[in-house]
C-alpha cells in the first residue's frame, strides 16, 4: 500500500511579494525545511537576480530545490516532481517541510501531478520546433494562445506554442482536463498585495540587486563560458542584463526594461494563481502586514486544521 500523501504548507505569490520574509518568521514557531518551488533558483550561480536566499538565511531555515543544475543545463517539471517527492520522503518528522516559491507549474505539479501529454506527430512537431527557435517574442505567442500562460522562459514558451498549435488546445486546458495525484497534499498560503504596492516592491528590489552586483554577477558567468543563450539566461531580468553587457540594451534602458518585464512576470503569476488553486484549501492573506504577523496568521490557521 502506497504511503498517505502528507499535507503540506505551500506558500505561494508573485516575485517581490515577500514569501522568503514569511518563510523566515514561520521558523520562530516551527523547524521549518523549505522545499523551493522556484523554477529560477534551481540555477547554481544565478544567485542575486533570483532572489535566492542568502547562506545565513539557509543556515537559519534549511533550503531544498536551490542550486541543482548549471546554467546552461535544463531542468523539467517531471524532474522536480520526481526530486521533490525525494526530498520529502528523506525528511525526518522533526521538521515541518513547507513549500515555497512562484513558479505555479512547480506548485501544481506537486499537488496535481503532471498531465499526460497528448500524441503529437512527430514531422509536425520537428518543423515546429525549427520554426520557434527562430522567433524573437516566443513569450507574446505563447500568451496569445494560451491566456493562462504565466511565463517561465524560452522553453516553457516554446512548449505551450508547441502544445496549443499541434493540439488546438492550449496547455493550461490539457493540464486541468487530465489532472494526477501528486505527491503532496497541499495547504496553499497565497500572499498577495495590491498592484501599486508590489510594483514598487519589485522596483525597489531590482534596484538593491543591481546594486549587489547582479551584472558583474552575470559577466562573470560569461566569462567563464556560459553561453549567453543557456536556460538559465533567460530568467526573467537576466535576459535584459545579458542583453546590456552584449552592447544590445543601453545602460540607461537596463532598470527600466527589467522593471517591466518583471511587473509583467508578477501580474501573469497573479493571474494564474488566482485561477489554477480551485478545488484546494487556500489561505489568502494581505502581504502589506509585517512579516511576523502572517506567520502568526498561518500557524493559527494551520493549528486548527487539527495537523
């Protein structure tokens, strides 16, 4: 018999909302372990434009799910689920795991499972892909066809176009119309916060990361032989900066033009958070509270769900 899918917190919102702050308060009342749900922060070296939690923030709050692959490897949801469903299987019951991060395909694909994906003709297929790694706004086609689509870099835009056109079904449907078991049961806290709040959040901390060194961060990936066209790169913002040191985006274009794309990464995931928790307990809580009274708020909610 298979083993009870355990309940989980999974905390979850747009960049900048503040799920690390809350992460770290919640560790004043629980041993927390943190099982990142971020699709960027898998990337070893891309460190300060992914927010990634410092070395004295993982000493404080174990981390797992961060510095997996290099940037220039790829990384699937299929391969987290499969990693993830590891990580929680080696924890002890000594300490409370709690999901964390902004990625919505990593968060359902714990709870929900990956869909199987339907046939598609090969020939069809090969010509297609041929045709996207040759299209400059692979992004704008996969929003078009699919409105759930909520980013995530080239490759996850190549695959919804993929999916969308040979289908006539975009992949958000495929994955609500043949959903599976997870290995987690999920609790889900989704922070949120209105738009004009989070938008200066977000500027505010693009500012403090390029001031942190986050080009010289980059050139010094490229420096090493990083191709500037690795998965990692296209990371929301690391796009932009890899665009600048190649002399393709002038300096004074480099804050504003990673201020808009990640207002627009922020609002997709809002969008799909919004819309993709249906059927799942959720706790929605004003992230323009201090830090340490949300975690008061979730270890209230979550004592008396009787765990």
């Amino acid at each position: 018999m298979d083993a009870p899918r355990p309940l989980l917190p999974v905390i979850v919102g747009p960049t900048g909302v503040g799920k690390t702050a809350l992460v770290l308060a919640l560790a004043e009342h629980w041993p927390v372990t943190v099982v990142s749900a971020d699709s960027r922060q898998i990337y070893r070296g891309l460190d300060i434009g992914t927010g990634k939690p410092t070395a004295v923030e993982r000493a404080r709050v174990p981390h797992l799910g961060v510095d997996l692959v290099g940037p220039g490897e790829r990384y699937s949801a299929g391969q987290y689920v499969r990693d993830a469903a590891g990580w929680l299987r080696e924890l002890t019951g000594q300490r409370t795991a709690v999901v964390v991060g902004g990625t919505g395909l990593y968060a359902r694909a714990l709870s929900r499972g990956l869909f199987h994906e339907p046939p598609l003709p090969v020939d069809r297929r090969e010509r297609l892909r041929a045709w996207t790694s040759g299209v400059d706004r692979l992004s704008h086609w996969a929003a078009r066809l699919d409105p759930e689509y909520a980013g995530g870099g080239r490759q996850r835009a190549a695959r919804a176009v993929e999916v969308a056109l040979l289908t006539g079904r975009p992949l958000s449907w495929w994955q609500r119309a043949a959903p599976r078991e997870g290995p987690v049961r999920p609790w889900f806290v989704r922070l949120s916060l209105p738009r004009a709040v989070l938008h200066q959040r977000i500027e505010a901390r693009i500012q403090s990361m390029l001031a942190m060194g986050w080009v010289e961060e980059v050139e010094a990936l490229l420096a090493a032989g990083v191709d500037p066209a690795a998965p990692g790169f296209d990371a929301v913002g690391y796009r932009e900066v890899v665009q600048y040191l190649r002399g393709e985006l002038p300096r004074h274009r480099l804050f504003p033009d990673i201020a808009a794309a990640t207002r627009q990464y922020a609002k997709r995931q809002e969008t799909w958070f919004r819309h993709q928790l249906d059927g799942d307990p959720v706790l929605t809580l004003d992230a323009t509270e201090p830090s340490d009274r949300l975690a008061e708020c979730v270890r209230a909610a979550w004592e008396q769900r009787g765990n």
